[in-house]
C-alpha cells in the first residue's frame, strides 16, 4: 500500500481554519473572564457604598454618599452587568 497523494494547500487550509477557530475560543473565555472580574469589582463598589450608608453618617456626608451611590450603580448599569 503506498501513501495516498495529500493536497498541501488543503491540509494547511485546514489548519489554519483550526488554529483561527482555537483564537477566537481563547478570546471568548478571556472576554467572558474579564467581564465577570469587571462586574464583580463594581459589585463589591456598590456593596461598599450600601455598607457605608447603612453605618450611618452625619448630614454633610450624605451628598457624597448619595452620589457615590449613583455613580456606582450607573457604572454597573453600562457594563450590562
């Protein structure tokens, strides 16, 4: 039995849609990896803030909480979390 006649410029073809198919799987985990630290990291601002205000505090500070707050929950709301 000899070896079949393998087309060069199909096997490359091949490889090339195989290794091109891996990067885009590779991106889409590291995408959906930095999306959820994203999320997380505003979460934990918005948890931060809530914790603060229910602490309690005095009147002058309760415009900066406030608008820390907002702030926040807005960041959050634009990364579509």
């Amino acid at each position: 039995g000899a070896a079949p006649d393998v087309d060069d410029a199909r096997v490359q073809a091949a490889d090339k849609r195989r290794t091109a198919a891996a990067k885009a799987d590779a991106n889409a985990v590291r995408a959906a990896t930095e999306r959820a630290e994203t999320c997380a990291r505003l979460e934990a601002a918005v948890d931060e803030v809530d914790s603060l205000m229910r602490a309690g505090y005095p009147a002058r500070e309760a415009g900066r909480l406030w608008e820390r707050w907002r702030e926040a929950r807005a960041r959050l709301r634009e990364a579509r979390c």
